[in-house]
C-alpha cells in the first residue's frame, strides 16, 4: 500500500452519486448490478448487581456483562421486525425518563449497544475482501479511500493524556500531548479524492492485501496497528468490477458488484448481510416498517 497522488483514478465515483440526501446513492456509486448490506457488527449489555434503573439513579456496576448477537436475533428479542432497510437509531429512546437511554431494552435486562459507524474491524474486512478478490480480474491492484477526517492522520485531533508523577504534587499532575502525524506534509499538503460529502486521501491498495487481517501493519494511515485502525471508506479493484463503501455515519457497509458476486457474499457464514435494492435508503426514515421511538 502506498499513498497515490493520482486522485483521478477515482473519477469515475463522482458521476454515479446523488447530489442531495435521499438513498445511499450519496456516498454509494449506482449503476452496478446488485447491492449488499453488511451490517456492523452489535452487542448486547446489563449490568451486573443493578438495574439499569439503579445505573441511571447514579449506580456503577461493578462489571458488565457482554456478548455479540445479530441484528436479526436482537431486532427479534426486541419485538421488532427485522427487514434488510432496518435501522436501530429509527427505535432507540434516548429520553431518560423512560429508562432506555443506553441501548435497545431487550429481554432479561439486556440492552442492545449500537452498532460502530464508519469502520470494519480488520478480521470482518478481510472476510469481505476475500469474497470480492475473486470477483475482479484485477485483484492486486486497486485504490482505497480514507477519509481526511480521521483523527491524527495529520497530527490533528488527537489528545494523548498521561498522568505524570510529581515531587511536588503527590496527586501528579496531568500532561496532555499531540502524537505526531500519521502522514508526512506531502501527504497533508496532497491532493484529495473530492466526492460529493467528503474528501478523502486515496492509496494505491489491491484488495488481495485487504484479504489477510494483518492489514493494518502494512497500512501506511495506520500509526499503531496493535489498536485497530480505521479501515478504508471506499475499495475499488481497477477493473471497476465492485466497490466496498463504509461511509462514516453508516453503521453497516454497502457493497455493489455483480449479482454472482452479491449472492457470493451473503453466503458467507459469519458475514450478517443482505441483499438491497439500487436507490435503497439507509437513513432513520428509510426502516418504514418499525414504529420510530
């Protein structure tokens, strides 16, 4: 992977995005010939020796309990019907006065965490990837999009804090410092691959390299691989045979390809996915089959 100045290699996005909110299409190129969800990853929570009643009166558990579910089995437990277009933030009561300001009440007093946006964890990524290198004939070559936005890619919007021990000060005192930047000045002071909503900085990446969940060693965005990483934005093969979009406010991934490639993807097992149709709308108003909070 190595940053690519040649910004024009994603020209071809620009034309097949929606100008103004509406469907997915304003960050999701149209025109392929079928389209998958994959939703993020949730989990379910209660804390352990309290009501969330006690938790909301000031109460702090002394540990939480914490497991991974689905999107289907929680929507289900919930009492809630489970559609491809779902969307949790649509039946999330954030009124405190009702009790159900932290998560989705659920059975047996867990509570369903809202799904990460904006990025895949490396293992989930390179399950979806290993899918989508079989369907381009140009696997080792292709871009990946980051968004500009993240903090610390330029030195900027990150705050490391550290207690330091005093002579003076038996209590410390707090220091507060910038990491330095992820990308040097020439990056910074790059191009950018300019879409409609965001700018992103564009590197050379095949998606055979995004297949092996050690990605984030080799990411040149990535300062320190052991904590994560954010993953691309956007990944495209040069064949332009599909593109992977995991836009920053979207708590699940949209894939767009052939429908052999889509129907390849959803029969992956451990990969929560579905199948939605060209011009779906994955906003709060776009689940109109749950009744909003």
């Amino acid at each position: 992977m190595r940053w690519e100045p040649e910004v024009s290699r994603g020209a071809w996005i620009v034309p097949r995005l929606d100008r103004a909110w509406g469907t997915m299409h304003v960050v999701v190129p149209r025109g392929f010939e079928a389209y998958a969800r994959v939703f993020h990853p949730i989990g379910v929570q209660r804390p352990v020796g309290l009501t969330w009643d006690d938790v909301r009166a000031g109460g702090w558990p002394d540990s939480w309990e914490r497991r991974s579910t689905t999107w289907a089995a929680a929507a289900a437990d919930a009492g809630l019907t489970w559609h491809p277009l779902f969307q949790w933030e649509r039946v999330r009561d954030t009124d405190p006065d009702r009790g159900s300001w932290n998560g989705v009440p659920v059975s047996q007093g867990w509570r369903v965490d809202s799904p990460e946006q904006g990025r895949l964890e490396p293992e989930l990524l390179a399950s979806i990837t290993a899918v989508l290198a079989r369907h381009t004939a140009t696997p080792d070559s292709g871009c990946a999009a980051v968004w500009e936005g993240w903090g610390g890619l330029f030195g900027r919007g990150v705050v490391r804090l550290a207690l330091v021990d005093s002579a003076d000060d038996e209590r410390g005192r707090v220091v507060s410092t910038t990491p330095p930047a992820v990308l040097g000045s020439e990056v910074e002071d790059g191009p950018r691959l300019s879409l409609p909503m965001r700018e992103h900085v564009l590197f050379d990446a095949g998606v055979a390299e995004f297949a092996d969940a050690s990605w984030p060693t080799r990411a040149p965005w990535i300062a320190e691989p052991e904590l994560r990483g954010e993953s691309p934005s956007l990944i495209w093969p040069d064949d332009l045979a599909w593109v992977l979009v995991s836009e920053i406010d979207f708590d699940s991934t949209v894939v767009g390809g052939t429908a052999a490639c889509i129907a390849d993807l959803l029969a992956v097992p451990g990969i929560e996915a579905a199948e939605i149709p060209e011009g779906a709308d994955l906003s709060i108003v776009g689940d109109r089959v749950n009744p909003r909070s």
